[in-house]
C-alpha cells in the first residue's frame, strides 16, 4: 500500500474502497490503543484522587 500523504477531498485520485477500509481500520486500532492508555491512567489516578477528597472531607 502507498503510504504518501493524500487528500481525501481530491476527487481525480479517489482511493480504492480496500485502502479507505485499511486505513480506518488501522485508525481504529491506533484509538482502541489510545483508549486502553487513557483508561488504565484513570483507573490508577481515580482511587487516589477519591481517598485525597475524603481526607480533606475527614471521612
């Protein structure tokens, strides 16, 4: 496949539907790899943050 950047909105070079689907698919992956990123950062801040506010509440 040809990895040269490319205008989507360029209608005399339209991309075969098998590349638009590689590339969405490889977006997705990319974001579902982003998301497990964000997701575990969360779920080691949030229990912190939760015991700091019931500190500072004194329960």
């Amino acid at each position: 496949m040809n990895n040269q950047p490319f205008d989507l909105n360029d209608s005399e070079n339209e991309r075969s539907d098998e590349q638009l689907h590689s590339w969405m698919s490889k977006a997705a992956i990319e974001a579902r790899k982003k998301d497990d990123v964000a997701r575990k950062q969360l779920m080691d801040i949030l229990p912190k943050e939760i015991s700091r506010v019931n500190q500072i509440e004194g329960l």
